[in-house]
C-alpha cells in the first residue's frame, strides 16, 4: 500500500527521539526504582483553584462545540495579557489551540511549502525538526555556542541564511540550555530578520521561568511586530500540560488567513479547560513563581554536585527547568552516556542526539524531581564518570 509522503518526511521524528524516556518508564513499570529525569513534566500539581474552575465549568455544560479562534473569555485574556506588552492587541491578534506544539505546527503550515528552510539554534526542542519537515521545509541549524552561554548569535544566523530561507524559528528561555535572550540580542537577530524579510516565530513557553534578567520577546519590539507570531501554553507556566490549552500571538492578517487552517484541523478548544485557562491568565496565581524559586535552587545544586568531577562540565541555565551537561571528558558522546546511566545506574536522561548535532557532547536533565532525588541522581553520574576514568 502507498502511504503519504508526509509519513516518510517524518519517520523517526516522533517517540523515536524519547526512546531512552520509553526505556526508563519500562523498567519502571517492572518495579526498578528509575530516578526520571528526561520529560519536562512539572513535579508541582495545577493551583487548586484552576482545577476547581476547570470541574465547575463541566459541571456547568461547557462541554459543548467552541468556536475556531478561542473561546471569548480566553481571548480577551490574551488581548489583555499581549496588550501590556505591545499597544494596538486586538482579538484579531490571537488563535487558540490545544497546547505549544499544536499552535507550532498549524503556524507553520501557514508559512512555510515544500522547499523553504527553517532556521532555528542548534541544539534545538526535540519536535523541531519534525514540525518543519511536516510541511516539506528544513530545518537549518544555526549554531548555538557553549562560549556564547547557548546563545543565538545574529553573525551566525545570517551566516546560516540562503534563498530558501522563510522563518527564524526562536526559543527563549530555550530548551534544552536555558539560556534567555536579552533584549539587544532580540534587535540584532531582528535586524537580520528584516534586511532578509523573514518571519520571526518564537516559542515563548518558558516567559515565567527565567531567574536573572527581565524576559524579551521580538513580540515587544515594534520594528519586528509585521514579522513575529509566538506560542506559548499553561502547560509549564501553570504546572498544566496535560490540559493541552495553548495559544499564538502576532499579525491580525496572518491569523485571518491561518484561521482557515486551524479549523479544518482543530475547530477550537475545549470550553471547559478554556475557563481554567483565562482565570489562570487573569488571577494571581502564585505556581510559576514557585516553579521559578525550585528550578534555580536545583540548577544550583546540580552544577555543584556535578562539577565535582573533571570529566563532567554543566552548564548553568538562566531560566526553565532543565539544566544540560557535557560529558565529552568521559569520552562518551551524550547518547552512550545517557544509555550507560540507565543501564548502570537507573538514571534516566535525554540524550544530546534528541536535540541535533550541537547537542551530541550533552546530556539534558529535567529539574522537575525534589533536591534529595536530583542529588542522588548527581551521585550516580559522579559514579558513572568516575568508572569510565578507569
């Protein structure tokens, strides 16, 4: 039988790359006490008072059809929330959608055919490339420097730029290194943007979990407004992702052409968990300042704990929660390092290869287990490192 030519583009672009978490959760399941750091699945539960809004709402009918833009209360929400960042936010401006990845995928099939090229830092989220190859674009990868802290240099994106080239594809703070644009790094790759007219999207799902300085987005910058659209959700900022509630932000025009898009994909939200979503966009809840404090406290810790070996050099992230480390001074690539951990001492990470070739001397770890799991889990890596120096 003949299957569709989007089914090769994506082959091994799915689980595939979660074939060391899939592992640990087997050997989990067969009563082998696996210290899980790969997905990142927030330890802290939803606000009580998000899942009470969410309960009551279904209780209430709102189980019925929602409509294909987003469900009125949430967008005025957004309106509201994207409106203190940049004037002029009107509900044209906004499209929900069912989590992160969906808003992604359904934005870059509004900007992207067969044959353009999508440039995004290398390494990159792991369901990047998939979300490009989906519409017959490639991903291009810019390379993103440990010298640099991970961060995107503008030199080396247009380095990186070729006639096919259609969209930046941004993520800060950024998964896997954590590292958080700053403002003027945003205006320098925003000017190569402009000079070469392309889209800016950036995936902006970490926006509360950054530890130093201020978040930046070339949303906020009204010389890049035409050019960018970003995606975020409830999911990390609100400890909610099987909830799946997320949205896109950016030009009026592109979302009424998109919207035709999204509808024949999704056709809206669910009403229920969309009156959880605009209480949490509206009230004061405290979860991601939580998040916030636990992730930079146990980024802390792990730097201390693993840096006491030579052969392992973490690196310090400055929001999100994960931190990743370079194991290239056990002589191991990150991927046999990630398998040698679970097979020796049951301690499930993401290995470099599930986030492209500038990731192979890493390994990312979540921080999303309490300090005494992640300390023991340190513990077990120094062991490892220390054996392989043998």
């Amino acid at each position: 039988m003949k299957y569709a030519a989007i089914t090769k583009r994506l082959a091994g672009l799915g689980s595939g790359k979660w074939a060391l978490h899939i592992e640990g959760r087997r050997k989990a399941a067969e009563g082998i006490p696996v210290i899980e750091l790969t997905i990142g699945e927030p330890d802290l539960p939803p606000d009580p008072a998000l899942l009470a809004e969410c309960a009551r709402a279904m209780h209430a009918g709102r189980t019925r059809y929602s409509n294909g833009r987003g469900e009125p209360s949430v967008v005025e929400a957004l309106v509201e929330k994207y409106a203190k960042r940049r004037q002029g936010i009107t509900a044209r401006n906004i499209l929900c959608f069912p989590g992160t990845q969906s808003a992604l995928f359904v934005v870059m099939m509004g900007l992207l055919d067969a044959g353009d090229e999508v440039l995004a830092g290398d390494p990159a989220y792991a369901t990047y490339e998939g979300v490009a190859a989906a519409t017959g674009a490639r991903l291009m990868p810019v390379p993103l420097r440990a010298e640099n802290g991970f961060h995107m240099q503008a030199a080396d994106l247009e380095a990186a730029i070729t006639p096919n080239s259609r969209v930046v594809l941004l993520n800060t703070p950024h998964n896997p290194t954590g590292a958080v644009l700053s403002a003027a790094e945003i205006a320098d790759i925003g000017e190569v943007c402009r000079r070469h007219d392309l889209w800016i999207v950036c995936d902006e799902v970490y926006e509360e979990l950054t530890f130093g300085d201020r978040f930046a987005s070339p949303f906020d910058n009204s010389d890049l407004a035409d050019r960018t659209i970003v995606v975020s959700s409830i999911s990390k900022s609100h400890a909610a992702p099987g909830f799946r509630s997320g949205w896109a932000a950016g030009p009026a025009d592109f979302f009424d052409h998109l919207l035709p898009v999204s509808e024949t994909m999704l056709f809206g939200v669910q009403p229920f968990i969309a009156d959880m979503t605009a209480m949490a966009l509206t009230q004061p809840i405290e979860t991601s300042r939580i998040m916030r404090g636990n992730y930079q406290s146990r980024a802390d810790l792990m730097v201390d704990r693993l840096s006491a070996h030579p052969a392992l050099r973490p690196h310090r992230p400055e929001g999100g929660m994960f931190i990743v480390l370079d194991v290239s001074g056990t002589g191991l690539s990150g991927d046999d390092f990630a398998t040698r951990l679970l097979e020796e001492e049951n301690v499930s990470v993401m290995p470099g290869s599930s986030f492209g070739e500038g990731a192979h001397d890493l390994v990312r770890i979540s921080l999303t287990v309490p300090e005494i799991r992640l300390e023991e889990a340190a513990r077990r890596m120094v062991c490892l490192a220390k054996r392989l120096a043998l």
